[in-house]
C-alpha cells in the first residue's frame, strides 16, 4: 500500500533534493501521493514545476500536488516533513547582525541568532503539530528539518507529538568518511554525541573496526578533517574526537566574531545563491537538481530524509543518526532531553543506542547548552519574557547579563511581529 507524504515549506530551493530522495526509492519508500505546502504560491509553483520535471523524468509513479492549503496537505499523510523558515532570509540576515552589536556572534542556530529563531519557529510548528494530530493518518509521524532541529524537537516532544528531529551533520560524515576509506557508506558507523549542532565523533567504525585513532595521527588526514570542521588539528587531537563544523563559534568565538565583522554574512550569500537557483528552476527544460543546489548547503540532506521515513515505513532496524530523547543513552543528561544520537529505526520509533559517559571536556558544555534549549523551549511556548532573559543568560555564547538584557530587547523588538506570546511582556 503507498504512502501520503506532506512537505511544509515545500517552496524551499532545497525541495528538489528531498523529491530526488523520494524518486530514488520506490521499492523501500512507496509514496503514492506527495505533496509539496507553501504559504508562498510563486515559489511553490516555481519548485513545484521542477520538482515535477524531476520525477517524470525518473518515471517516478507517484501524484505530485502542490498547495497552499495546509490541512488538504496534511490530510491522511502518513509522514510530515517540516522544512519552514519563520520570516524568511531577511529575519536570517536580521539573526547573523543583530548579535554583533552586543559582543555576540551571529548565526542562525546557535548563540543568541539561534535563539531568536526559535521564539518565531517553536509556536508555529506546535501550531502545525497539533492539525497533524487532528488531520493526518493514524500514527503519523512528524520529521523536523527546521532549525534550531534540537530546540524545535525537544518542543514537539515535549507536547506529546510523534516526532523526530533529523540534521544532515552526521550522514555528511559518514559519506566523507566512506569515500575516504574506499567502502559502501553503510560499512561506516559513527559514535555521533551531543545535541544538535554541538556534536562530537567519538569512534569512525569501519566494518566495526574503529579507525579515528589512525586517522587522528596521520598528519594528512588529520589536517583534511581539521579544515572541513574549520577547528585546529591540535583540539582534534587534544579531544580524540572530531567536532562538528559548529563547534567553531564556541572553541574559537573572538576569531569567528572578528571574522564576522569583517566580512558579509552567510545569509547574504544564500539570498543570491537562492535567487540564481530560482532562476535556474524557471527553465522549463531542467529536469534534475542543479549543481549549484550544492553551494546551498544541506548536502545528503535528501539522502537523511529519505532514508529516515523509507525505514519508519518498513521497520528496518537500521541505525540512523537523529534527534530524539536521551532515555538513558548518554548517562550524563536527562532521560527527557533531546540529544543527536545512533538510533536504531523501526516502525514503532527511533530506539537509542547505549553511550557511554562523556568526557569532562565534552559534558560541560553539553550540559550548559541543554540547559539553555530547555528554558528556550518554555520562553518560546510561554511568552515569559524572564525565562527568555535566563535562556540567554544561559546560552554559553553570551559574554554576560548586561548583553543579555540587551539582546532580548533588541530580539524582541526585530521580531514583534512573528513573537505574539510576548506581546503583554
């Protein structure tokens, strides 16, 4: 029997490499109806027309809809995919500057950015969340793309919905990591710990030989992992672990903070990539993801998703790294709390695998970040502007209370009109 999947902000440029996963999987993934949900109706028929190229062009066998009526989207879907944008790139660009005029970085999912996009994106999607209770097929499953993934997760879950939050960090490892060795990506295993965006590897098995020791002494190959992860060869050592790419704005916060000051911000570059990316999806000829889709950022982000609800779909077992409640995996954090961790996939969920302890030097800042996304969760649920004032006082990328006081006022006011439990406040 197929399968209803519903796409929220299926007007996202990065759309055609979902649908490419989708098309790629018709015996692991039988989707009978697909339709992309968008509150933009240009965009929507702009990606919705390449998107219908793609498939027809794979012989995919499926019914495409496009709309903009969300509960037709979501009625009877088996799985929702949640890929929106709360104020679109100008409240990104908003996110990456604000911050500096308070001695803070600026980035869209981490630091005080991060937390400003989770105020706007949190009430939205529980807003979501509960038509899909309402709407969708019994036992439907929410995938949660949007950023901040851990935040937004850790909401949904809390609020009693069937949810998995899902980042691409870890199977772009994987993927490099196999090209590196010469292997088939599913003779690579990662011991990926952390919260989403704050992760570490801690063992690259290979045919469950754990190869990251070799790797780490090896001057060549441990300089190439230093400079994908933009972090010195010397921590990865000193860790004996990679960190992810994200772990930069805190291990090297004044340089990336200078650097930002500098230069332009990433969002500047992704408003023209996008614009260039529309253009090139107005081609009534194009008929595949274009190569530029790349610079986009969100590689293996199609093969994540695909992979995550074709294994939901048919119970596999297999081990996937995604966004889920701790329940014991990581004896150093609640049972309640959303980590980004190896799960085992099956029909009834994603089952943690067993970690062990984390380092001290690793536990820290875990355990301070956890507790900023836990107040970050209640401040965006509740409107209380205290707790939003604690969750950045929290947040182990603000310097101090004063840049705290500041930042709040300042995020309250730039988002006055995507923030309405904070509007007595």
């Amino acid at each position: 029997m197929g399968l209803k999947v519903a796409v929220v902000g299926g007007g996202s440029t990065y759309t055609p490499e979902l649908v490419q996963g989708i098309a790629d999987r018709t015996t692991s993934l039988p989707v009978d109806e697909l339709v992309l949900y968008d509150i933009d109706p240009d965009r929507l028929a702009i990606v919705g027309g390449l998107a219908e190229r793609i498939l027809r062009r794979q012989g995919w066998p499926g019914r495409l809809v496009v709309s903009t009526d969300r509960t037709d989207a979501i009625d009877g879907a088996a799985f929702v995919l949640v890929q929106l944008r709360v104020g679109g790139q100008a409240a990104r660009l908003t996110d990456e500057t604000l911050p500096h005029r308070f001695g803070c970085i600026g980035q869209e999912t981490t630091g005080p950015g991060g937390f400003a996009k989770a105020l706007r994106t949190v009430p939205v999607v529980l807003d979501l969340a509960e038509e899909v209770g309402r709407r969708s097929a019994p036992d439907a499953w929410i995938v949660d793309f949007t950023n901040p993934v851990g935040i937004v997760s850790q909401a949904l879950l809390d609020a009693g919905h069937r949810a998995i939050g899902l980042c691409n960090v870890a199977i772009g490892f994987q993927r490099r990591l196999a090209v590196r060795f010469g292997v088939t990506p599913d003779r690579v295993a990662l011991e990926h710990v952390g919260l989403n965006h704050l992760t570490w590897i801690r063992a690259v098995l290979v045919d469950g030989v754990d190869r990251l020791p070799g790797l780490l002494a090896d001057d060549a190959e441990a300089t190439g992992l230093a400079e994908d992860v933009d972090s010195p060869v010397e921590l990865l050592r000193a860790l004996g672990a990679i960190p992810s790419y994200y772990l930069h704005y805190y291990y090297a916060t004044a340089e990336v903070l200078a650097e930002q000051l500098a230069g332009g911000t990433r969002a500047e570059d992704v408003m023209a990539i996008e614009r260039e990316l529309l253009d090139l999806y107005r081609d009534p000829t194009l008929d595949r993801k274009p190569a530029l889709l790349e610079e986009r950022g969100g590689a293996f982000y199609s093969e994540a998703a695909a992979q995550l609800i074709a294994s939901l779909h048919a119970g596999t077992g297999d081990v996937q790294v995604v966004d889920i409640r701790n329940d014991g995996a990581i004896p150093d954090l609640p049972d309640r709390a959303v980590v980004e961790i190896p799960a085992r996939i099956d029909r009834e969920g994603a089952h943690p695998l067993p970690l062990a302890p984390l380092a001290p030097e690793i536990r820290g800042l875990v355990q301070a970040a956890k507790a900023y996304e836990e107040l970050a969760v209640t401040a965006a649920t509740t409107g209380d502007q205290r707790v939003a004032l604690l969750a950045l006082v929290a947040n182990p990328l603000v310097p101090d209370f004063h840049a705290a006081e500041g930042l709040l006022e300042a995020i309250l006011e730039r988002n006055v009109g995507y923030l309405p439990r904070f509007a007595g406040s």
